[in-house]
C-alpha cells in the first residue's frame, strides 16, 4: 500500500501555499536577523514591509514552481522556491520557514492503528509525497509522531527529479519498498489529479480519501474515477479486506 501522506493536515503540502496565509510572522523574524537587527527596533515598520514583498515574491514563486509539477511534473527544492522568488537561502530563513509550517503536520491519530492493521495483514507500507522539503523533515516529523517505523519505504520528490502523476515517480515508490507488479499496489491519496489519476496510470489502484480543498490552479487537466472511497484512515484496511 502506498500513500500520499497521512497528516491530519496536509502533510503533501502544495507550494503554491507556502506562505499565502500569515507567513508574516516567519518572515519579519528571518530578514530582521538577515538586517541585523530584532523586532523591538524602531526599522521593525521596514522589516514588515520587505516581508510583504517577500511574501509576495514566494508566492508567485510558489504558483510557478507547482506549475511545473502540475504541467511538466518537474520536482523541486524549497532552495529552487527561494532561488525563484530571489531570496537568500540561509539558515535562519529556512528554519523560520519550517518553524512556520510545522503545525500542519502532525500526523492523523488514526494513522498509526491503521498501519498497523495493515502490518498485520501482510502489507508493505509506502509514501510517496510530492513535497519541495528535505527528506529529513519529513522522517523527523513521522518519527515525532510514533510512526516511521512503520513505513517500509518513503520517496520525497524533492529527491528525484519527478512528481506524481509522473509514472516514474509511482516506480521509485515501488522500487522503495521492493515491488514489481503495480497490480499488487493500492495508492490512497487526496487529489484526483496527483494521486488517483496518476496512480492508476501507473497501472495501480486508487483510494480516494478527500481531505484538502484543492485550490483550483493545483488541480490537473485529469480526474481519475477512484476505484474506492474513504473519509477516514480508519475506514482503509475493511476496504482493502473487501477486495
């Protein structure tokens, strides 16, 4: 079994997003240490207005970079985010940059149960996240939350040079946890463009399981019909039994 993400967020996260919503305060912080000064200074007015163009400088960085996901099914890094938008890549910007996101990644409470249920039912669990974040990050999280070990193989496409719905993308995440057939495969995503579509392209299955409000300039031309439906992690070993 192989899945987009299991975040009660969205773990998958789009970068079209990366700082549309209150990135401010990421942001005010990481360039006052660039400037070399901090908040409590009487220049915080020109820090907040610098972060405001560089708000604005990420976002539209972030619409190409997903473009070329969505359209060419390119990957990137968050050092190709910051390069595109113009902006330093150090230390402090990153961090700051991660210090703001981290909130929306703990992992779904049902997740653990249900990987273990599908442990225990002889399947090899698999991610695969289209994600411009180091892998790092993303085991820390998972390990953080108690289920990394519980994950045979992950695949970050900001590791390779595909995303889903690449088919090349699919295989490196069979080729992750030792699968040939993808036939044998299920992958249960959120995006019917990214996760169904491209899944079933790769000649796999598809579940559907509906947790993001896809924004409208990250949904592909292609909408797979998924071959199952679920609203909760919990709901995915029964379905899996039935077939």
């Amino acid at each position: 079994m192989l899945a987009g993400g299991i975040a009660g967020e969205r773990f998958d996260v789009g970068v079209a997003g990366v700082v549309a919503e209150r990135a401010d305060l990421f942001l005010v912080k990481a360039l006052g240490n660039q400037l070399g000064f901090g908040l409590g200074d009487d220049l915080v007015e020109t820090v907040i207005a610098i972060a405001d163009a560089a708000r604005a400088a990420l976002h539209e960085a972030g619409r190409t970079v997903w473009s070329r996901s969505r359209d060419r099914h390119e990957s990137a890094t968050v050092t190709d985010l910051f390069d595109e938008a113009g902006l330093d890549h150090d230390p402090a910007l990153l961090t700051a940059y991660r210090d703001f996101w981290e909130p929306h990644t703990y992992t779904d409470p049902e997740a653990r149960p249900m990987l273990e249920r599908l442990r225990a039912d002889g399947l090899r669990i698999g991610v695969l996240s289209n994600t411009i974040w180091p892998r790092e990050w993303h085991v820390g999280f998972f390990e953080r939350d108690g289920v990394y070990d519980l994950i045979d193989g992950d695949v970050y496409t900001s590791e390779i040079p595909w995303t889903k719905p690449s088919p090349r993308a699919f295989a490196a995440a069979m080729a992750a946890v030792e699968v040939t057939d993808p036939a044998r495969c299920v992958y249960v995503g959120d995006r019917l463009y990214d996760d169904i579509w491209g899944a079933q392209q790769a000649g796999m299955r598809a579940v559907h399981i509906p947790l993001s409000d896809i924004p409208v300039e990250q949904r592909g031309a292609d909408e797979g019909a998924p071959d199952g439906v679920i609203h909760a992690l919990a709901d995915l070993p029964g379905l899996l039994a039935s077939w």
